[in-house]
C-alpha cells in the first residue's frame, strides 16, 4: 500500500467496499515498464482498469492502448487518445463496432479466425490488421490460451488471405497468460512467431509487427520475477530469433501497470463457526465478494493479500467469503487464509493489489449490494 493511499484511508474512512488507487503509481509503472522495454510500444489493456484518471494520465505520459470493445475505444477518445494509439485488440467483434471503430480512425485490428477476416475486409478495408497465436500459457495464474489464437499453420494462411482480401497483413500476436510468473513463456512465443515470419516472408509478406501481448506479473502473495528480468529475457529472444531484422514491438500490459496501485477497503461483516464449537471451520464474511469485484478469486486463481490492524497477532485457518445470499460467493476455502484470530465484525480490513480487475468486475447491484465507490487520488 503507498503511503498516498494509507493517508487517504486513515484521514477520509471512505465508506466500504471501496477501491482506492494511487495514480501516481500507475505512472511510476509505466516508467519502469518503459526502462525494462525500452523498444517497445506500451499499449495498456484498458480492461483492467478503464478509469479515466488512469487514461487520462497514461496519455499524458505518450501510451497508446489496447481496447476490446467499442466502448472501451469510445472511453480511449474521451480521455484524449488519437486514434492512431489505439489497438482494437479483440479477436471477437461486433460489425456495428469495426464499422464505427474504422470510422472513428482506428487502423489496427486483431483476428484469429477467417469468418472475423471477412468481417474486417468488409467493414474496415484496407486496415492494418494482426493474426493472434495461440501459444503455451503454462505459468500462468490466470491462462486466456483456450478462448482465443490460432495455430502457425493456420495464421500463415490467414495472413496469406488478408493480404489477398485487400487488408495490410502487418503483425503477429499472443498472449503468454495473465500473471504470468516465468519469463521463458515469452521466449518460447518469441520462437514461434519468428519462425513464422521466416515463412511468410518467402511468401512475399513482411511481419513489421510483434505484439507480445501482456501477462507481466505483479505480487500478490508470494514474489515474482523482476519487470526488467521479463525486459532481458525478451530483449535477448527477439535479437536471437530476429537479429537485424527486429520488427516493431508492442506490449498490451494491463495488470502490471495498475494492479498494485490499488487497495480494496473492505469491512468485516462476520465472523463465525456455524456447528458452533471451536474445532469447527472459521468463516469471515466480508463486504465485498466475487459479484462485487473479486472476480478473480474464481478457482481461488488469484490470491490477495489482506491487511488488518491485528497483524502479527495469532491467526488461524480462515474461509473467505462475500456477502451475498449466493453459495458460489466464496473467495477462498480450499487453501484457507490466516487471519487473527481477534479479528471481530465492524472491523475494516484492506485487500491489497487489487488496482487491475476488481473495479469492473462488479456487478451493478447483485441482492441489492451497492457497487464498489472508486477514489482515485
Ligand atoms: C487482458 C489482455 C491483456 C492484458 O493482460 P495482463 O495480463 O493484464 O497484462 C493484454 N492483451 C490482451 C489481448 C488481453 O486480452
């Protein structure tokens, strides 16, 4: 927790659940993110987390960004984005969307299949567009490999058909995996793409483009590499794997860059062991749960660190668990939390590192619990 956010707390004792996010930390972020990668593009992948505040700052700070949805390139304009800095990063996209999109200026477009091809063909001619790779997304918490890529294969010919349809086949892309904790992901991927630009360049087509996606790592509870260790490691694999003939790099960090600028201020609603003797299980309810940002706590994938005015004192084996009426909405019981045991109802609590995929993670109004307020300062 930045001391920015630990003042803020202590002085304003916003109403809970609330999200709290230093901005300022997402710009220190960027800056070391930019260090570690100094030759590529930083594109941030406005899903995780499309506040303004943080658009607005990271255009002043020259990002450009990766948006999924109409909605989030309409959020990109408004907090002052050219469209030349916008990516539509989605490999599934409504037409009323690229139609718009294109209209708007957008010249940068994701597929991973034929029928989506057609549909940029069509309604987007002409435009720069990239072929995303399914690649290993072993190391990562929080994997994206089943839903979207396709094989090497495959993407030459797609690539081959872009061109033949009247689009500019310009780049490739994968995704390693969200919190992704090992650095040779990347590597492996980096393998795989060059490979194919070899082939598509015996092909006529030249790949002036490499996303290399997000999943950079944040901490969470236990530590992870370095942001320069993954800037080395990719360093070292493009140039062994592309020498002089280095393509434009991108990168679509959304975790990295907002993730532990953020704080969930949270308040113990119970506590209790339901068969009512101490060798029963101890549950916490607290006022915030998987419908109300905690998304990600599904298979108890990411793990948050909590904070309480008792640490350091006993603690013991705790089932986590939101407030709603629904039995799903449990965050954490197959591998329990070690919570103080003094910990009491009415008692606040602070979940750390959730800036990135929390604050829209929350459902409008689930058993009538209010949305999670957002203070960004
Ligand atoms: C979600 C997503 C990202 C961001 O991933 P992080 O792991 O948060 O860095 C980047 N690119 C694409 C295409 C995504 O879907």
């Amino acid at each position: 927790m930045t001391p920015k956010i630990a003042r803020y707390l202590a002085e304003q004792q916003p109403a809970t659940p609330c999200l709290v996010v230093d901005v300022d930390h997402v710009a220190a972020r960027y800056a070391a993110l930019s260090d570690a990668l100094p030759l590529a593009h930083i594109y941030y992948a406005v899903k995780a987390n499309p506040a303004p505040q943080i658009l607005e700052r990271l255009v002043s700070l020259g990002s450009s960004f990766d948006a999924a949805s109409i909605g989030e390139i309409r959020q990109c304009v408004a907090a002052g984005a050219t469209p030349d800095r916008i990516s539509f990063g989605n490999t599934v996209k409504k037409v009323s969307s690229i139609r718009e999109a294109f209209a708007l200026g957008i010249d940068l477009f994701v597929f991973d299949s034929v029928e989506e091809l057609y549909k940029l063909a069509d309604h987007a001619p002409g435009a720069r567009v990239f072929c995303r790779l399914a690649v290993e997304n072993a190391g990562a918490d929080w994997p994206l490999s089943r839903k979207f890529g396709t094989t090497l294969k495959h993407a030459h010919e797609l690539m081959l058909m872009a061109r033949d349809l009247g689009l500019d086949p310009y780049g490739l892309s994968f995704h390693v995996g969200s919190q992704q904790t090992q650095t040779d992901a990347y590597e492996a991927a980096i393998a795989r793409v060059a490979m194919l630009h070899t082939d598509l360049k015996n092909d006529g087509i030249d790949v002036r483009m490499v996303n290399l996606g997000g999943g950079f790592p944040v901490r969470y509870n236990s530590d992870v590499p370095d942001i320069d260790d993954f800037g080395l490691a990719i360093g070292q694999a493009m140039t062994r794997h592309f020498g002089n003939d280095l393509p434009q790099m991108l990168v679509e960090p959304g975790r990295y860059l907002v993730a532990e600028a953020g704080v969930v201020s949270t308040e113990v609603v119970l506590v209790s062991r339901r068969g009512g003797k101490e060798t029963d299980p101890r549950w916490v309810y607290l006022d915030i749960g998987r419908f109300s940002g905690l998304a990600e706590t599904e298979g108890e994938a990411i793990r948050y660190t909590f904070r309480t005015d008792h640490d350091g004192e006993p603690t013991g084996e705790t089932i986590v668990a939101g407030p709603s009426c629904d039995g799903v909405d449990i965050m954490y019981e197959k591998r329990r939390v070690e919570l103080p045991l003094a910990l009491k109802s009415g008692e606040r609590i602070e979940l750390l590192t959730t800036g990135a995929y929390v604050s829209t993670y929350c459902s409008t109004g689930f058993n009538g619990f209010a949305p999670l307020s957002e203070h960004y300062i």
